[in-house]
C-alpha cells in the first residue's frame, strides 16, 4: 500500500510512521524545509519537500497513492500569529483533503484531537457522540482543531472515505518539539513544578495512537470518530506517577484558579508579548485546565481492536527519551541533587 503521509517529523507522526513501515506500506514523507529529517531515520520512504499552507507544493505526490494520513497540525497553545496556525491546520486540511479527491486517492485517515469534544468540569467521561459546538472551544488550538475536524466531517458526508481519529494526550519517547504534555514532564525533571491545578487529562500510549491508524486504513468507519484513550488521571496523579519513576518529589502545593490565571496572564503579557519568547503559562492552557479531560475509548475499542493499556511504561519511556536527549539531567545527576 502506497501512503502519503504528513507529520512524520512530529511526535505522533513520527510513530505513525513507524507502525506503517512495519506493516510493509511504501511511504511518501511530506516534510518541510526546515524539518528535522533525524526523526525520520530508519524509517523507509521517500520525502517530498512541501508544505501544508502552499498545497501546490505537494500535490503531484499524491497521484498513484492508495491513502493518505494527515498527521501533521500546528499544536502550541501560544503563538504570536494565530492566523497562521489556522492556515495550516484548517486550510491545510481543506486542500489536502481536496487534492486527495482530485487525485483519486480511495481513503484518507484523518488525525484530530480529543480536544474537539466538550469537556465537563465535573469530571464527566465524554465520548464522540457528546454535543459539542465551535462555542466550547478555548483558543485558537482547540478551535483549529475543531475547524479543521469539520472539514473531514464534511469530505465524508459527500462521499469521500475520511476516518477521523481523535487521540487524547499522547506520551511516550520522541516527544521533541516538545509538545504542551511534553513539556509538563520536561518541566517536572527540571524541578520546575512546583505546585499543580485540580484537573485532569486522560494519557494514552503514543504506540497504542500509532497502530490504531493502521488499523483505521481498513477498519475504520468513513465519517466515524474515534477517541483513542488510555488512562484518565487528575494531575496530581500523573506527577504522583513521575515522582515513583523518577524520585523527584511531586509536588504537594494546589493553585487555585484564579492564581494561576493571574499568573498566565503576567506570563503571556511579559514572557511573550514583551520579551519575545514562549510563556511557561498561558491563559488558554489554565481555562482548558478548568475542565478535566476524561474520555471513552469505547469506539475505538470495538471497530478498531483499540488497546487501553496502563500508561506508566509510556511515561517511563517519555522521561528515559527526554534524560538521554538533553531535555533533562540524567538519573544519576538528579538522584545527587
């Protein structure tokens, strides 16, 4: 099977790629110019140099392929241009989706995010047939997202064969951007978490994401969505979590919501729009906070053969991948401090 394929160079993508190699597919890697191709090391394929905003770029290598598996999304939670952001993960998704049609490519596996649904503060476990609207959205990612998901909702109801995947919060090692979760185990290797909000996200295996989207190529419902799942844990139980694996103490201080806004806003305000650089805190991420992010795999489960496994070996895996690439100090240097 012959796949073109975006996001390679991504965390997500990057397992994906994978996984499809395994099973034998010929790949055709869209990355950038700027994309790191180390990612892509022993992983079979051709690239093919283009991009997402300018789908010109890429179109001619979607002629002979039997799928495509768009991966690929601008996931930051800051960002200074919020219209670029939605070129890329809206309009990008458009015209890829587009130009898969016109080059009569027969099926399209879509990744979204566990983001698009509407969450409850309550904790409530929500599944794909939740109501949700544009107006539950917070910020510019999630209404991106939510956007974009749309797009591949419409493709499908005239006809085009678009399987939509909506993982939660992946982990695991190749994390090296790295994403907002990676960035919260980075943080906590670092010492640098020192207190923690009452809400909660549901963690999956980035490998369990990577074989569900080979799965998706052939069982997968045009039109369905699928919430790919593992664990849901309150924060406090992901870094309870981390401290057994690493020893670092977790940390026992719990901010209320109003300090933590207060303290993203002066964060965004100076660190990013002063200073230039990205926020430690954002605003959009502490009112996603108030909600906690708890969902069904249940879909997923039964078309796909979706596994729920335990997440501590990702997270064992995310932490040993971020010490031995310079994320973090190692084991023995952090076990003296």
């Amino acid at each position: 099977m012959r796949i073109f394929l975006t996001g390679a160079t991504g965390f997500v993508g990057h397992h994906v790629a994978r996984s499809l190699a395994d099973q034998g597919a010929e790949l055709r890697l869209l990355v950038r110019r700027s994309s790191n191709l180390q990612h892509l090391e022993g992983i079979p394929g051709d690239t093919v140099v283009g991009d997402l905003a300018r789908p010109e770029s890429y179109a001619p290598a979607l002629q002979g392929c039997d799928a495509v598996v768009h991966v690929a999304a601008d996931y930051r939670l800051w960002i200074r241009d919020p219209d670029s952001m939605f070129r890329v993960n809206v309009d990008g998704t458009r015209d890829l989706l587009r130009l898969a049609r016109e080059a009569h490519v027969p099926r399209v596996v879509y990744t979204s995010s566990v983001a698009t649904m509407h969450f409850r503060t309550d904790g409530i476990i929500i599944n794909e047939d939740t109501p949700v609207s544009l107006a539950d959205m917070v910020g510019h990612y999630k209404r991106s997202k939510f956007l974009a998901e749309q797009q591949a909702i419409a493709a499908a109801q005239d006809g085009q064969q678009v399987i939509i995947l909506n993982p939660s919060t992946p982990v695991g090692a190749w994390d090296a951007k790295p994403t907002p979760t990676g960035r919260i185990f980075v943080d906590f290797l670092n010492h640098k978490f020192p207190a923690y909000m009452d809400t909660g996200l549901n963690l999956v295996d980035v490998a369990e994401v990577a074989r569900a989207h080979v799965a998706a190529l052939t069982l997968g419902t045009p039109g369905r969505r699928y919430i790919l799942g593992g664990e849901n844990l309150t924060l406090k139980q992901i870094l309870d979590k981390m401290s057994a694996i690493t020893g670092i103490p977790s940390p026992t201080m719990k901010v209320p919501f109003a300090v933590a806004l207060t303290y993203a806003f002066f964060e965004e305000w100076i660190t990013g729009h002063i200073l230039g650089h990205e926020p430690r805190a954002t605003l959009e991420e502490v009112r996603m906070g108030r909600k906690k992010m708890f969902a069904s795999s249940a879909r997923a489960q039964q078309e796909l053969g979706f596994r729920i496994v335990p997440v501590y070996p990702a997270m064992r895996a995310a932490i040993d991948w971020f010490r031995a690439n310079g994320y973090a100090p190692p084991a023995s240097a952090q076990a003296q401090g």
